[in-house]
C-alpha cells in the first residue's frame, strides 16, 4: 500500500475503537520513532526514552475513547509522551543506582569505543540542554525524524512561522554550545 493510499489517523482511530487490533498497531508504527523522539528530549536517556515511549502508547490504547479530535492523535500522543516521560525522570530522580559488580563485561563495543560514545552523547545532551523544551522538541522531530514544519506545527498546535523561528534559534544555540564544549575539549 502506497503513502497515498495509507488510512489517515481519524481512520485509524476510529477504528481502533472499535477493537481494530491492527489498526492500532498502525498507529504505534507511525508514531513510535517521534514518540521516542519526544521522550528523549525529556529524559536525555536510551533506555528511559524507549521506556516512556511504551508506556505512553499503552496509556493512549486505554484511554483511546478519551482522544476528542482522532484526527489530531499525534499530537495527542505526544502530551502523553511527555508526561509519560517527566513522570519518568521524576521516578529515576528518586531511585539510587547499584554500582556494577567488579569484572563485569558482556559482548559489546569495547571500552574505549563505549567511552566515545558516551563522550559523544553528553557532549551532545549538554548542547540540547541548553535549549528551551520546546526548541529540543522541535529540533529532535524536525532533524532527528524528518518531520516537515507544517507536520510539526499540526502536531504542536501551534503556527508553522513558530515551528521555523524555534527550529533556527535552537540551531544557532545548539552551534555556539558546541563550539564552546569543542573549545573546552581542546583546552
């Protein structure tokens, strides 16, 4: 089935509601990466991320009858998603973790590649930190997803203009705290 020929949300729901196993599947496939998305820039974390996402597409299954505008469900979606994910961050704040035993290992990249990596991703999250909600939001839907602005603005409610203006403030913001880490780096 083609992109032109893929049932709209409304249908989609509606449907859903009617016990359409599949069609909700539909939903969760469409949605699942932006939800993630969206998680993420709450969060900041892999696993917490994948974890809200979940669990808000279990809530929005049960409380399905509750979307007034099925043709909005995306943006539905992702206010669960964020409150799925500040509930989130507020549990793990409350939570001490365990250190791991000493010589633990598993089967993955090696130390120092893990290492990059992580250097990478505070480097990154430090950048993304320093951006208002709705500016890592955006960014994240807009460059990490490859959503349009105008899909961006439907999903946020709010206008394209906006959606334009966020996205070029959270860029700017997002190269001078990186220039500034990279700075620091090679101090």
């Amino acid at each position: 089935m083609t992109a032109q020929h893929e049932p709209t949300d409304d249908v989609l729901v509606r449907r859903a509601r009617a016990g359409d196993e599949e069609a909700y599947g539909r939903l969760v496939r469409r949605y699942m990466k932006s939800a993630y998305a969206v998680a993420l820039s709450v969060t900041s974390r892999h696993e917490d991320a994948e974890d809200a996402a979940q669990e808000a597409f279990l809530v929005a299954l049960q409380r399905l009858e509750e979307c007034r505008n099925p043709e909005r469900f995306a943006g539905w979606l992702l206010t669960i998603v964020r409150n799925r994910s500040r509930n989130l961050v507020r549990r793990e704040s409350l939570r001490t973790a365990e250190p791991l035993p000493p010589g633990a290992s598993g089967r993955g990249p090696t130390p120092e590649k893990e290492t990059e990596r992580a250097e990478l991703r505070e480097h990154l999250q430090r950048a993304l930190d320093t951006l208002t909600p709705i500016q890592r939001e955006i960014v994240l839907l807009h460059d990490l997803e490859g959503w349009k602005h105008r899909e961006i603005a439907d999903r946020l409610e709010i206008p394209s203009g906006t959606v334009r203006s966020h996205l070029h403030f959270a860029r700017k913001a997002l190269r001078g705290a990186l220039a500034v880490t990279e700075e620091i780096r090679e101090a």
